[in-house]
C-alpha cells in the first residue's frame, strides 16, 4: 500500500504506521495472545483496494506460530475434472458395444474404437461382443477375439471370442458380447436394479442353492456404489488446503490441531472473501423449503463457518486451557459469512472475539494520511512570505479536507491533490474526486436516526456499512459524502449543487473552521485585552462594570483579572465608545476577530479574502511587542 504520490512526489502513508490501524491490530493480537479466535469484520472497499489484505498479514506474521491458508487455485489452474458418468449402450464410460472403454464412442483414451490406447480394434476394452479385452484387434494378448491368450474360443476365461471376460457362450457377467456386465453393446454397465449379480461357481460336483433363479435371463451386476463428493473430500476445500499445510489429510486436520503431542499451536490465517461459494453446510441465509443444510443450496462461507464449529468442539472434547488452543483469525466481508455467524460467535461460539472496522480511523488518523501532500516542508528560501500565515491555511485545507472525507483515506488523498484550497473551487473538486474514486450510492444509505454510535453496527445499518454508505467518524454515525454529494467527471458537465447539498457541505467547511481557528482568535484576544490594560481611558473596575455582560462573580475583588476577561465584543463596544483607546493596528485585528467570530457562530463560512486577512493579521499581531 506504500506508494508515492505522482503529483507531489510525496510518499504516502503506510496504513500500518496509522494511529486508529496500530490500535485495532493491538487489540487482535491480544486477544489472539489470549488464545481467543478473532474474526475481523471489514468493509467491501477495504478487500478491492488491498487494506484488508495488508491488514491480515499485519495480524497474522505478528504471531509466532502460524498457518496461512492460501486461497484456493482458480478453476483455470485446477485443470479438468475427470468425467465419472456410467456407460451407455452407444457411448462412453468403461466399456462400450462399439466404442471404447473409458472412451466416447468410436474414440478415446483408455480404448479406442478404431485404434489405440488400451485396447483397439473392432471392439472395446476390457471386454466388447466381437473384439477383445485389454487385447488388440484380432490378435490377442490378454484375450483374444478369435483366438488366445488368457482364455480363448466360444466359452469361458478371461474373454471369449463371442461372449465376454468371465463369461459363458453368448451371456456374461464380466462382460457380455450381446449386453451385459461391464460392458454393454446397447445397454448399460453395471446396473440392474431388479436383478441379483450371477456367480460364476465351477462344477465340482457340490450343489449349492442359493435359491437365486436365473430363469433364462441374463443376469446383471449392480452397480458400484459412488462416493459423493462432500466438503472434507474437496481437493480444494477449505479443509483440504489447511491439512496441505499440516501435511496430514483432509479429516485428520482439525485433530493435528488439538493434538496432545503437539508442541506450540499455531494462528490458522483465513481471508474468508478468496474462498468460493461451498455446498451444503452452514447457516442458511433464509427460512423456507430447501434452504437448510444439506439441501445442496450454496451457502457463502459455510466452510468457515465449519472450521470454526469443528474447532470449537475439538478444543472442547480435548480440554485445552486457553494459553494452549490453537486459534482462527478469519477476516471477512459481511457478506462472505453466514449472516447469523458474527452474532452467534459473539455471543459465545468458540470462544471468539469479533472486531469490526467501526470506527477504527479518526480525524488525526485522516490528517496523517494526507500530511505529505500538503506539507511540503517550510520555505527557507528567503523570498518574502509569512510562514505562520501560511501555516494557519494550510492547517484549515488540511482540516477542511479532513472534515469532509471522514475515514475514507483514498477520497481524502484525491480531495487534497485535487483542491487548490479556494472555498469557491471545493465543490466541483469533491465532484471530480467522487467521479474518479469508488464510492457507495445513495440508496445504500438507509435513513439515520439518531446521531451516537455503538461498538458496532446495528442489524439495520450493517449493509450500508459494508457498502462503506454509514461510517462512525469521531463516535457519530455518519453518511459518506458520496451519499449526498454528486460526482461529476472533469470532462462532462458540472451538476448545479442543490440547497441541501450546499448548505452540508458548508456546515463541514464551517466546522473545520472553527476547529483551527478558535484556538487562535481566543489566543489573539487574550493578547489584545492585555495590550488594552495600557490604553484605557475609564478605570478598569468603571470599565468592567459598564461593558461586561456577565462579569465572573469570582472575580468581583480583582477588577484586572475580569477586564483580561472580556470578550472580543466587549473590548469592541468599549473601544468605539472611547472608554478604551485601541493603536490602529490592534483595533483592526479586533474588528476583524468580531467578525469571524460571528460568522463561525453562526456555522457559516469565512470568505478567502476575509481568511487570507485574518491569516495576514495573526501574523502579524505575533510580530508585535506586547
């Protein structure tokens, strides 16, 4: 994520050197310490831009014992499954009338109708009606259409020249050359279900019954019963890949864990958004017919839903105290997980800490990241400029910027590479920043009813938090600016912002304002009342009593002390009506205080010429003797 600005050749931030970021890793590395599981909660935008990324492996490489589960290969880099259909009488599997075994058709790979592979000819592989099995054309190795090898001639062995392998005559169990067994001219392989399978016993003068009759038709084997495939036999499941990296199998993963004998139990790493969608398993995401588990619905993240589960109990069962258990850090979109699942480890699951990137990131955390943008170090170069000056605006652009982006780091790096500080430009800069970052739309951001934030995300905001629509900003909730500000690309035409949309965007301005200002018009005053003890023209307890609003009860015997208390207006009325005799120069920084006291006041916004005077005044005012 380290990357150098291109406009200002400034490097930016690590997110990991970020005061908020250090501190939600500390807090997942404690509790990891503790021997608690750690599922992390992240936001979409997070995963696309690589923050969540970087985020688990901070987590993750700060333990000393750990397994990170890579994710799984893609379906490219998997290569073809192997086809696992039955045969058919014209077609493909084991054997075939006139095709192949393992082939299609006249074709393929373990056999080959016309020619190579296993077995060639005219027939089949194993065992075909005029060829032979394992054999070629009409010769033979293992057996031989017309003539040898294993077995040979009209009746029994391993193929026979018109009958089959194992067979007699013109039946077959094994195979048969006019239907059944392994292979079939124009039926099946393997299969009936109404008949019982034919042995083949020799004649050796015992009559055993079995009471099976055969009368006169030609019996069938059963079909081999096939293992369906399920999520501890997926090569590239989840608990397949995790005992890769314990090298043991799929099922004995979750015991190497818990194992006794095991020395220092690791941290298993999961980025739950690389793992696919999983069948079967987990909680589904809605009541109703066939959604439960086990109705062959694809649930998002049952696979870690199980490995917690299955850990859980595992650690149960084995009695391991806390400092001994190997432990999960599972960091997750919301929507990579059972809905349920946060909740439910929440409350108790597995003894598992569930953080959320809720507030993680405050106003100093926004103001670090966009700091080597806009301070470019102080001018030494001697030319003639005000170095405090400019340092109180670069301070209120930096705030500025800081107050409308919020957390949302990659819009306030645009933000301050894109405005050149100008009130009147802010907007159409905001536009142009929205346009050109990923940003959620305004229906993702459901009404906000109140204003205080929770350790975490209500049931009703968690999707517009996800979406990066409600954010937590300073422990209020919040609406992302993109919500309510259009975007407008720098080559299409720019949107006539509405009220509302002014009448926000100037109460953020104001505030940012207010924020670096009111330290130095306070400051300035203080000056201002102490330079004002020399050039009074009433005594200063006459003066007090004539001009103080409300005058501090507890100063009433030092009438000193509750002049140096006045307000800026108050030093004002007495200067105009002459009780106080201002130099020219400090009653024009104190009118020019009045007035931009009175317009934050009011949560309005200071013009840039009135800024730039009052930046030139401070300035200045600090120059002069007190």
């Amino acid at each position: 994520m380290t990357r150098t600005e291109p406009r200002t050749g400034a490097r930016a931030v690590p997110p990991g050197d970020l005061p908020g970021v250090r501190a939600q890793l500390r807090g997942v590395t404690a509790d990891l310490a503790a021997g608690r599981n750690c599922l992390w909660l992240v936001t979409d935008a997070m995963v696309e831009s690589g923050l969540a990324d970087e985020l688990y492996r901070g987590a993750l490489f700060g333990t000393p014992v750990r397994v990170d589960v890579p994710p799984p290969p893609s379906p490219r880099a998997r290569g073809p499954e192997p086809e696992r259909e039955p045969a058919t009488g014209e077609g493909d599997g084991w054997a075939a009338g006139d095709g192949g075994a393992r082939a299609d058709g006249h074709g393929g790979a373990w056999a080959d109708g016309e020619g190579d592979g296993w077995a060639t000819g005219e027939g089949d592989g194993w065992a075909a009606g005029d060829g032979g099995a394992r054999a070629d054309g009409d010769a033979g190795a293992w057996a031989d259409g017309e003539g040898d090898g294993w077995a040979t001639g009209e009746g029994d062995g391993w193929a026979a020249g018109d009958g089959g392998a194992r067979a007699d005559g013109d039946a077959g169990a094994w195979a048969d050359g006019e239907g059944d067994g392994w292979a079939d001219g124009d039926a099946g392989a393997w299969a009936d279900g109404d008949d019982l399978p034919y042995l083949d016993l020799s004649d050796d003068g015992f009559d055993l019954d079995l009471g099976w009759s055969l009368d006169a038709r030609a019996p069938r084997v059963p079909a081999p019963r096939t293992e369906q495939a399920g999520p501890r036999h997926d090569p590239h499941g989840l608990l397949a890949r995790l005992a890769k990296e314990l090298s043991v199998d799929a099922d004995e993963a979750v015991a190497t864990l818990v194992d006794p004998g095991r020395g220092r139990r690791p941290v298993v790493g999961i980025r739950a958004w690389t793992e696919p969608d999983d069948h079967d398993g987990g909680t589904s995401p809605g009541p109703g017919p066939g959604t439960g588990p086990g109705t062959g619905t694809r649930a998002r993240g049952a696979a870690v839903e199980r490995l917690f589960r299955l850990l859980a109990a595992a650690v149960k069962d084995a009695g391991l105290p806390p400092g001994e258990r190997p432990r999960l850090l599972v960091v997750a979109r919301l929507r990579d997980l059972p809905e349920p699942l946060p909740d439910e480890l929440r409350h108790g699951l597995g003894d598992t800490a569930v953080h959320w990137w809720w507030g993680a990131l405050g106003r100093l955390d926004t103001a670090t990241a966009v700091a080597p943008i806009l301070d470019h170090g102080p001018d030494t170069s001697g030319r003639d400029r005000d170095p405090l000056a400019e340092r109180i605006r670069r301070a209120v652009r930096s705030e500025t910027v800081v107050e409308i982006c919020g957390p949302d780091l990659e819009l306030a790096r645009l933000l301050a590479l894109e405005w050149d500080g100008a009130q009147h430009t802010l907007g159409a800069a905001v536009g142009r920043c929205l346009a050109a970052a990923p940003t959620p739309v305004p229906s993702a951001c459901p009404p906000l009813r109140r204003i205080g934030a929770l350790l975490r995300p209500g049931a009703e905001l968690r999707q517009a938090w996800a979406a990066g629509a409600v954010v937590s900003w300073e422990g209020r909730l919040r609406a992302h600016v993109g919500v309510w500000h259009p975007a407008a690309p720098a080559d299409g035409p720019q949107p006539a912002p509405d009220g509302d949309v002014r009448a926000r965007l100037t109460a953020l301005v104001s505030q940012a304002q207010q924020r670096v200002l009111a330290p130095w018009i306070e400051e300035a005053r203080q000056r201002l009342a102490v330079r004002a003890l020399g050039h009074l023209n009433r005594p200063v307890a006459t003066l007090v009593a004539d001009y103080a609003d409300r005058p501090p009860a507890y100063l009433g015997g030092d009438p000193e002390r509750a002049f140096l208390e006045l307000q800026v207006g108050e030093l004002l009325r007495a200067h105009v009506s002459g009780a106080l005799a201002l130099p020219p120069r400090d009653a024009a920084l104190l009118r020019l205080l009045v007035t931009t006291r009175n317009v934050l006041a009011h949560r309005s916004v200071l013009y840039d010429r009135t800024l730039d005077e009052l930046c030139g005044e401070l300035s200045q005012a600090d120059l002069r003797a007190a």
